[in-house]
C-alpha cells in the first residue's frame, strides 16, 4: 500500500519513523493562512485535512497523512518564531502561563473514499522564565521553527511545570496513538505489518 505523509517537517518524518512502516514525503502546497474568526482547533483541523487532500487529489490511490498543529495563548495564535528575537518574545508570553495545542492528524484516500480526522488537544503549564534562561535556552536549541519556540523533545521540556494531555506525540506535531488508531481502521494494523 502507498502511503504518504503530506509534510516536509523533519519532525513529523521522525515521528512516523516510530510506526516502522513503509512511506513516503511529499510536500503540499496549502494556504495556511487563518480565517477570520477561526478557533484554534478549526484551523488546525481544516489544515490536516487540506494537506491531505492536496497530496491525495495527486495520488488517489494512496493512503494520505495530513497534520497540522497550533499553539494559542488565550486564544491567541503563536506561529513559528524564525529567529531569535521574535522566539525570546514568545517564551517571554508563554511564561507562567498555559498553552494550548491542537494537532489534528488527518488520513485521506480518494479511491477508498475514506477521510478520518482527529485533533489532539495538549497543553503545556510553562514556569515563569527569565530572560537570561530564555536567551541560554535559545542559543543551545535554536527552535525557531517550532510553534511555541521549544522542542519538547529536547531541552525544552525544562522549560515547563508540568504537561496535560493524552498524546505527548502530539506536542512534537504528530498524534500517533490516535493515527495508530486511523491506520488501523483503514487496515493498516502497524503491529502486524
């Protein structure tokens, strides 16, 4: 079977790396910009799936992977910072505060007629932070393209008081526990594969 993870996130490669199957990347072509009034979890979900169905219209035979996630702050959508000063920005808000994530996996295939969907919520309960660990963090894991300037995956997670959620896949920007699940229901079981 054809599968196809609709990203070009190193990330994201990893994470389905962890599943031990057979796939392969294609990058979508997908406005992600957000509309008005949109809730975090809408975009997120509205995303995935128009990843996955870019890459899906193109190969209709394929078992398509779309996911997308995104941080808020009270509502507040936090991008990918890009670069130092506008990361040290971001820690500088997100200290002793709760953000929330919404990471929505998305499993399309045109000639099963099938699309599933899934959005993960995952917050993170930051301590409060000085400037100085935030510069000393930065410079060590340079997580500039990463929403909410961490890798929680690596130094990041001594960025926090404690995390909530289900999937802590999820917060690295991949929900594998709920795509185990897709797959499965598509019958794609990755234990017997």
């Amino acid at each position: 079977m054809d599968i196809i993870l609709a990203s070009s996130s190193a990330y994201r490669r990893r994470l389905l790396e962890r599943l031990q199957i057979d796939f392969r990347c294609l990058a979508p072509d997908t406005d992600e910009s957000r509309r008005a009034n949109e809730s975090p979890p809408a975009l997120s979900q509205r995303l995935a799936i128009a990843k996955a169905r870019a890459i899906a219209e193109l190969h209709p035979d394929a078992l398509v992977i779309g996911s997308d996630q995104v941080a808020s702050v009270e509502g507040d959508i936090l991008g990918k910072p890009g670069g130092f000063r506008p990361a040290v920005e971001q820690l500088l808000l997100c200290s002793g505060r709760e953000v929330r994530f919404f990471t929505t996996v998305a499993l399309v295939s045109l000639h099963r007629g099938l699309e599933q969907f899934h959005v993960e919520p995952f917050s993170v309960f930051f301590r409060r932070l000085g400037e100085e660990e935030i510069t000393n963090y930065l410079a060590r894991d340079e997580p500039y393209d990463c929403a909410g300037s961490f890798k929680v995956e690596s130094l990041g997670i001594a960025l926090f008081k404690r995390l909530t959620g289900n999937d802590p896949t999820s917060l690295e920007g991949l929900p594998l526990i709920a795509l185990s699940t897709l797959l499965r229901d598509a019958g794609v079981d990755v234990l017997s594969t």
